[in-house]
C-alpha cells in the first residue's frame, strides 16, 4: 500500500529515537506499523505506542524499513514540514 501523504522531515532532534535510527530531515515516512499515512493525524495515531515499524525513503527516493523504539513518555523527535 503506498502513502498518499508524503510525511517529508523537517528536522531530528540529536540523541532521539529517529536520530538513531539514522533517519534525518529530507527523508520522508511512508507507513507505520504497515499503515500508509494519509495525514498527519495517521502519524499521531499510529505512532502512540513505544516501538514502531517505520518504512521511509531517504533523499535518493530508496525506501528502507525500521523498527523504532522509545522510553515511555519520550518523543520521537522528528518534526514533519
């Protein structure tokens, strides 16, 4: 299922769960949890629990998936523009 809403990234924040995983700002988010994302609201939704599976594609338009995880209570620190 492809996304209709392209979740491009604005900004990480350094030392957050996004930022380890290797994903930067550019980059964009496709799906969470195999869910395509048709707004931003999907985001929020989708990524309420602490570990997600994200499929993304960087600046070359290559799609990767990663499981991503966090402290409970933490942000994702990742910024949408």
């Amino acid at each position: 299922m492809s996304a209709l809403y392209d979740a491009r990234i604005l900004s990480v924040d350094e030392g957050s769960p996004v930022d380890d995983a290797g994903i930067a700002a550019g980059m964009s988010v496709r799906t969470v949890d195999g869910h395509a994302l048709m707004d931003y609201i999907d985001w929020l939704w989708w990524s309420a629990g602490d570990v997600i599976e994200v499929t993304g594609c960087d600046l070359d338009g290559d799609c990767f998936d990663v499981e991503l995880s966090r402290e409970p209570g933490q942000g994702w620190g990742i910024t949408f523009a």
